[in-house]
C-alpha cells in the first residue's frame, strides 16, 4: 500500500493529465503571437506551480495531439541561436472549444467544490 506521499503524486498526476490541454490552450489563446516550446513553458512556470511544473518535455506531445485535432496551429522558423523553432498559435477552432472548455471546467470546479465544502462542515 502507498503511503500519503505516493497517492499525492498519483493524484496530482491524474490532475495534470486531465487539464494539461485546456492550460495549453488558455496560454495560446491568451497571447498575442504565436509562442514556441519554450516561450509557453516559461509562461506556465510565470503563472505557478501547475500542469507542467519541471516537465518540459511533457508538453510537446500534447502541442502535437491540439494540432492534430485542429486546435493549434504552428509553423518552423530558423532560429539564430539554435535549431529552427515550431511557433504555435490557437486556431478559430481552438478558441471555440477553449471557450467550451473553460466552461466544462467552471462547472466541474465548482460541483467538487461544493462537495468538499460539505465535507469539511
């Protein structure tokens, strides 16, 4: 059996798979140009401890699955101090469904909200 600390990181774990796309996407849709791997890892570190704390690496392949589906877009530009960077933005589909998702996660915060302000009464 798992002590306390174990079933944290497993839950914060099953936490940061389920919402790693919509911070993804709030990061895209909230800047003003398109931003590379990195640029969007700073932002998440910026904003706090979260989704993708210390796990860079994590990030691109859910950057690849947002494109695939449509929701991103992006485009490869040299870069002068290294390999070529891939630049995302949010495409007009992707804010669609952002707004939708936000909207999913409004209702699930505040369901499990409710049901852990009853249980600490």
């Amino acid at each position: 059996m798992d002590d306390s600390a174990g079933q944290l990181k497993k839950f914060q774990k099953e936490l940061s798979t389920g919402t790693v796309s919509l911070v993804l996407l709030a990061v895209l849709g909230q800047s003003r140009q398109p931003l590379y791997g990195y640029q969007i890892a700073k932002r998440l570190e910026e904003l706090g401890e979260g989704a993708l704390a210390g796990k860079q690496s994590a990030l691109y392949p859910v950057l690849r699955n947002l494109e695939a589906n449509g929701l991103l877009g992006s485009e490869v530009e040299p870069s002068v101090s290294g390999p070529p960077r891939r630049y995302y933005r949010i495409t007009k589909f992707g804010r669609e469904v952002l707004r939708e998702w936000i909207a999913a996660w409004e209702a699930t915060r505040d369901s499990v909200d409710m049901v852990l302000q009853g249980e600490l009464r």
